[in-house]
C-alpha cells in the first residue's frame, strides 16, 4: 500500500529563500531533457540548466529527442523528470514529439518553448495536457521561475507517494532508496538497493530473476547466473523477514505489501 495523505508531507518551500536558490534546491534531485535545434540558442540555455539539474539531456529535433527519451528510460527504468521542447524543428516537430511523450508517460511534465508565430498552437497544446509555456525571446527570469513552479509539482508528487508500506511494518523510501522497520534503517548493500527499487517500481508484477539480474548487473558485462540472484536473495533473507519478498515459483519475486 501506497502511504499518501495519512502522512505528513515532508517538503515544504522556504519563501524566505529567493527563487533562484529554491529552484537550485529542487531541482538537484530531477533530470531534465531539452530539445531544440536552433544550435546557439540551445547550447547557451543548456548551461543554465545543467547548473540546477542533477541530469540533462539535450537532443538537436524532435526525433533525436524521441530517441533520447527511450534511451533514458530504458537505461534508467524510469523517464525523464521534466521535458522542455520546441514547437518548430525539422524531422518531427514539438506537437508530434509531445504527442509521442504522453502515449509513454501521460504524466509527464513538459514545457514548451513557444515564439509569437506559434500562438496557433497553444489551445491545442493545452488540451493535450503540457505543464507551460516558456515564451521567446527567453529570459533567465521566465525561465526560471516556470522551472521552480514545475519542480514544486513535482516534489509535492513525488512526497505524496514517497512510502511504501510492507509487510511487518516494514517501509520502502523511494526517496533515499532506503529500507525501514518501524522508521529504523535496515542496512542494504547497493544491489539490494536496486532489487528494492526494481520490486517497489510495480507491486502487483513478478519480476524473474533474469529481469533482475538485467536490472542490477546491466552495465558490469557479467553474464547470466541464476545463482547470483538465488545467493543475492539467500543473503538479504538474513536480515529481513522471509515473508517480506514472495517468490513464486516458475513466475519470479514480488514483495509482501
């Protein structure tokens, strides 16, 4: 079970602190992917978002932002954070770039550079369901303070379902990626770690245990071993309850929620 009103929100922003250094504070924990393919126009935007963002991206027209996209969210088996677009590129434009977005993620939040030509646009942009716009000529000031506006959204979601509860008053914080027993840290190693995110990612799947060596041993060339995870779990079954992660045979590893 997910734990959302019935715990305390965590995040709040200081109004004390001006909108550059809120916006420098949340938007740390995000990515960011930005496409455009007017060349100066990109690279002078994109410093200013790489020094407020944990992770950018840039891609030079729609379909190079479309592949980009896949590519992070298959690497990352989560999606971008924020997408900021232009309207007017070659290859595939804003509006079939956005479309293509929100068939993956319809929650996703994305901005949309807009010039005065483009006002055509807008209603149809709207009704999609994009997050804002962000008008040409840019400003530092417009932008940043659609961005903070957005990352408060986001933070404020992300809290909402921060928790996770398991089984024996067990809690998964997606936020740190930390393990708790009664608000006390249970000590995980990184792969575990990762198995706990891979699991908590979708409750009601099995995940096998190819799946899971996939996940965790992707980018160390290892090749397959079912014993691996067999020893992985035989291990993390020494200081969690067995109960906590359901193995189904034939079918894979869930967890106990």
């Amino acid at each position: 079970m997910v734990i959302g009103n019935n715990k305390q929100l965590l995040f709040k922003v200081d109004k004390k602190m001006s909108n550059i250094k809120s916006l420098k504070e949340l938007a740390k924990d995000f990515s960011l992917l930005y496409v455009e393919d007017d060349v100066d126009l990109r690279i002078s935007t994109i410093e200013i978002f790489q020094g407020l963002f944990k992770y950018v991206e840039s891609a030079v027209d729609g379909e190079d932002g479309l592949s980009k996209y896949y590519d992070y969210a298959t690497q990352n088996n989560m999606n971008f954070d924020i997408v900021v677009t232009d309207i007017q590129m070659p290859k595939m434009n804003g509006i079939e770039l956005i479309k293509e977005i929100f068939t993956i993620n319809k929650d996703q939040k994305i901005l949309v550079i807009s010039a005065y030509d483009d006002k055509r646009y807008l209603i149809e942009l709207i009704n999609m369901g994009v997050t804002g716009f962000i008008q040409k000529p840019l400003s530092s000031k417009q932008i940043v303070e659609i961005l903070l506006e957005t990352c408060i959204k986001l933070a404020q979601e992300q809290e909402k379902f921060r928790f996770i509860e398991l089984y024996d008053n067990y809690t998964w914080d997606s936020k740190y990626s930390t393990l708790l027993k009664d608000n006390v840290e249970v000590s995980l190693t990184d792969n575990e770690r990762k198995l706990f995110k891979l699991l908590t990612s979708s409750l009601n799947e099995k995940f096998s245990s190819l799946e899971i060596f996939e996940y965790i041993y992707s980018e160390t060339g290892k090749e397959y071993s079912a014993d691996v995870i067999k020893s992985m779990f035989k291990r993390l079954r020494k200081k969690i309850p067995h109960e906590l992660i359901i193995n189904t045979p034939q079918t894979g590893y869930s967890l106990n929620s």
